[in-house]
C-alpha cells in the first residue's frame, strides 16, 4: 500500500513539472474568466474528489477487480490534476476558483447543468452525507456504492470535459478536456458493467 502511494506522488508530480516546463508563460495566457482558466480549476476540484474515492476503494475494497479500477482512476486522475495545477501556475491563476464564485460559470449557454450563474455543486459530486455513508460502509455494500458514486461522478465529469474539448482556446487544453472525456466514457461503460455485474443498479439521476 504505502509503494502504491509513493507510486501516485510521484506520478502527480512528475505531471506537474513536465507540464511548467513544456507550457512557458506568456502574455498570450488566458485570463481568470476564459474558458481555459475555468475549466482547469472546476475539473481539478472534479478530479480531486474522485482521487479521495479511488483511493478509499482502493485501501478498503474486498474486491481485486475494484481495487484495481480504483488505483488506475486514482493515477490518472492524480497525472491529470499535476497537469491542470501546471497551467494554472503558469498562467499566474489560483489552482483553486475563487471561494464565492460559483462552479461552471465558463460554460454559460451550454445546453448544460450551467447557466449564466454557475452552480455550487457540479454535476457528479457527491454530497457531504454520501461520503459519511461511504465511510461507514464495508465489504459489498462498500464496494457497489463505490461504484455507483464513481459512475455517477464520471458521467458529471463528461459534461464539463466534453465542453472544454470543443471550446477552450488552447489546443493542449482542448487536447487534455478531450482525453479525460474519451477516458471517462470507456470508463462510464466499464463502471455500468460492474454495478449489475454485482446484482445492483447505477444510483438515480
């Protein structure tokens, strides 16, 4: 467990410093209301939480196949976080949004959960309660409502990804937002599969 975790760390860092070093400042860097710049901090937060999950599952979890999804969602995810913290630094951009701006805002006119406001929960997330519920869980019952969150947070993860692929202005963002949503919706199926595998249901929308 604890090479596993060194493993993660390192990958995470690696990803952060490879990105300082390929990106470069400059003052054609998006500013704290593009796209970019949005999308980079609302999916690091996105991305976080299922780092948290993942690595719950992965410690707790009886079942080998799970534990294996979740140390592969924590990796990447921790890879990807590095690189959206890398461009926000770059950029001269806190890695977190402001605390009183609501999510989501850069996706304004979306078809979308969005709208001109933001939202305060982005689609996906659990809630404080789940994760209490979460935490007191074990064996089965832990696994499957592992799962289910993990399916219900990548579907939410796919509507911001999916957007930034087709808007951001950058290419290596568009690039990043179009992998995390290939790699979520190989997942999404996977996920699907493994809940009814397990004589269960994904959680209602």
């Amino acid at each position: 467990m604890a090479a596993a975790v060194v493993v993660l760390l390192v990958g995470a860092a690696a990803g952060m410093l490879i990105t300082l070093a390929a990106v470069g400042g400059g003052d054609d860097n998006p500013g704290p209301d593009s796209i970019d710049v949005g999308f980079s901090q609302d999916m690091r937060v996105h991305h976080l939480q299922a780092i948290t999950l993942a690595g719950m599952a992965r410690d707790r979890s009886e079942d080998t196949e799970v534990r294996q999804l979740a140390f592969d969602i924590e990796s990447t995810q921790l890879d990807q976080s590095g690189q959206l913290s890398g461009w926000l630094t770059v950029w001269g951009q806190p890695t977190l949004s402001p605390p009183d701006q609501p999510h989501m805002r850069w996706m304004a006119g979306a078809h979308t959960h969005s709208d001109t406001t933001g939202v305060d929960l982005m689609p996906g997330m659990a809630t404080s309660e789940e994760l209490m519920k979460l935490r007191a869980l074990k064996g089965t019952e832990f696994t499957v409502y592992f799962l289910q969150l993990m399916l219900r947070h990548h579907e939410g993860g796919l509507e911001m990804a999916s957007y930034a692929a087709d808007h951001a202005r950058l290419g290596y963002v568009r690039n990043l937002a179009q992998k995390i949503a290939s790699g979520q919706q190989a997942e999404v199926t996977l996920l699907t599969s493994m809940i009814k595998a397990r004589g269960a249901q994904p959680l209602p929308n």
